[in-house]
C-alpha cells in the first residue's frame, strides 16, 4: 500500500510538470490569432430581397444616375467609387471610374473596386446583374420607388443603409417641405392637361403609374395619357383629339429645348395640335426623369411655367402701405395686449378629453 501510494504520486508530480510545461510552450509561442470577422447587417431592399452589407460601408458603386445624384445629395460622395456612363450629376460624378451602362456593366471592373454594396434599381437594372455580383460575393441594394412620397422614402431607406441616417431625415424633411409649399400656392387650380413627350418620332409619353405622372401632379399638372405601360406609344391623331394645354419637354439644358420644340411646327402632322401651333410649351431639367431628391427642383420649375400667377407676389394697395408706415395713435398696441393675446389662446383641460378655450 505505502509503494503504490508512492508510484501515485509520481506520477502526479510528473503530469503536473508535463501541464507545466507545456503552459510556458504556450506563453513562449502563441498560436496565431484569427482576424475578427467582418461585421454584417443584413437589410431587406425595396424589391424584398434580404442581403448582408458589410458593415461599416465605405466603399459604393451606384449603377443608376438617380442613384449617384442620391449619394452625392446625402453627402457620401468620397465613398462612391465607381458609377456607369449615364452618370453625369453632379459634374463630379464624371470624374468616377466608369462600370459601363446599367444595363450590362463590367463585372471586372466592379470586382477590381472592392465594393462593400453596389446599389441598382429595378426599373433600370437587370436582375441577370445582382445575380451575377451574388456569385462574386459582392452585396447589392435595389431602389423601386413608383411615385414622389416614395423616392422620398427611398432616399431615407438608402441613407439608412449606408449609415448616414441624419443625411436621409434632413434631405426628406426639405423636400416635404417644399412639397407642401407648392400644394399651398397652388391650392385649388385646376390642373393643366399636358403631354410629356419622352420621344418624338415615334411618339412615346409616360403612363399613369410612373414617378412622372405623379410629379406632373404635384406640378399642377395632369397627363392626358391614361396608359398602365411606363412608356406608351401615342399616335399624333390621340393627341390632335386631346389636345392637351401644354406640351411639356425635359433636357439636360433645359433651354435647348426650344429649338426642338419649335422644329414640331415644321414636322407633317403636328400642326393640329393647338398646344403646338400656339407654341404652348414648357421646358424644364431632366431632373424629372431620375427618382432622387433633385425631382423637386423639376417640378417646382414645371409648376412655375404652368402656374405664374401663384407665384407672383400680391403688391400691397397704397393703403395698406400707408397705414403700415404710419400707424395711427389709437391703433397702438397696448403693453397688456400680449398677455391678453396669450391668455385669450389659452386652454382649460376638461376631463373626458374636452377642451375649452378661454
């Protein structure tokens, strides 16, 4: 018994070294440690697509103008690393490196550029190309907004997905905004019947269900195409027996238009189109044809042509200019008269939710 106890501890002092040992082999050579794993937000996009972003993001390719003028609107410009061909505002955004078009961009070029999201949009990309980046391991994010209220809510989604939050609130609150100060001038107008004219030859407008058609609403305005396709064909003889009050044109450089505008009197045809025989046009940027936050300034410009007099100043008659310069004695106000003002637009709570006014 005393031998075995003996062999017993022997053996236990010889683990222990052993244990020993091999912690000071540990401390003396490390293992390697892994890099941590990038972090990841998964996300779901506008077509209903889940995907995992790299998080954070810095490093963008945009495959939409609409999109591009969005990244420079919210500020994330320096993180744009690449756009496609069509991608001309602001100027700077020329300056890119250039992916090819949106419809069949270089993949190569996109993969060389690391990018932590690529942004696409449905009504201009093809879903061949977000499957095409998924194989590549690259994460995409797909924009669809149909009318203004929703590249509204678009812009803030992105800026949100991108990670610049109070970018995406200030740009929406400016556009509501400026939104609810049209819809104020211009009140109960009737609207002006107008044609937007994409293509000339042949004929192409927008259908009822576009972006556009709700930005010429917001403008004051109301298409006289009524068509379920984006971009129908019309027949010049639809438009004769319409006759729609203006007729209205989009451009890059909005007063090159003219010229083009006027060339229609000349064409065979459009000479019985009151709108076009009486030159009534209105030209504005093609601002309006991209969903992003600049479509406000287009509709602002297009209900400014259709709508002058709602924005014109009302002068003041000489009266009330006299009066205002020279005040009379007893309409002075009382030193009392604000706090009766305030006290007047006081409220009592009522129980049961009521309230009176004093």
């Amino acid at each position: 018994m005393k031998a075995f106890g003996c062999t017993q501890f022997r053996i236990a002092g010889a683990i222990a070294l052993l244990l020993a040992g091999a912690a000071l082999a540990r401390a003396q050579n490390p293992s390697p440690v892994s890099p941590p794993a990038p972090a990841y937000r998964e996300v779901t996009d506008e077509t209903g697509r889940t995907v995992r972003i790299p998080q954070p993001v810095q490093r963008i390719v945009s495959l939409a103008p609409s999109l591009t003028e969005t990244v420079y609107a919210l500020g994330w410009q320096d993180g744009l690393v690449g756009d496609t061909d069509y991608c001309d505002y602001p100027a700077d955004a020329q300056k890119k490196t250039k992916v090819g078009g949106g419809v069949n961009p270089s993949l190569e070029i996109i993969a060389s550029l690391h990018p932590d999201v690529v942004l696409v949009t449905k009504s201009f990309n093809r879903l061949e190309t977000v499957h095409s980046l998924e194989n590549l391991g690259i994460s995409s994010y797909a924009t669809d907004p149909h009318t203004v209220d929703e590249i509204i809510s678009s812009s803030k989604k992105l800026s949100d997905v991108l990670g610049a939050p109070e970018a995406g609130a200030s740009i929406a609150s400016d556009m509501q905004r400026r939104l609810a100060d049209l819809q104020k001038r211009l009140g109960s107008l009737p609207p002006k019947r107008v044609l937007f004219v994409v293509w000339t030859q042949p004929l192409i407008s927008v259908g009822k269900d576009t972006f556009i058609a709700d930005a010429l609403r917001r403008a004051g305005a109301v298409s006289i195409v009524n068509s379920d396709q984006s971009w129908p064909q019309v027949s010049l003889e639809e438009v004769a027996h319409l006759q729609p009050d203006f007729l209205v044109f989009a451009d890059s450089h909005s007063d090159s238009a003219a010229p083009s505008v006027e060339m229609l009197a000349t064409l065979p045809g459009w000479k019985i189109v009151d709108a076009v025989a009486n030159r009534r046009f209105a030209a504005i940027s093609d601002a309006v044809n991209r969903p992003a936050p600049r479509i406000i300034s287009a509709i602002e410009e297009l209900a400014r042509q259709l709508h002058p007099d709602a924005f014109m100043e009302k002068p003041e008659n000489s009266k009330e200019k006299i009066e205002k310069e020279n005040p009379r004695p007893d309409r002075q106000p009382s030193p009392h008269s604000s706090s009766l003002r305030e006290t007047s637009q006081a409220r009592l709570n009522i129980p049961g939710g009521r309230s009176c006014a004093l």
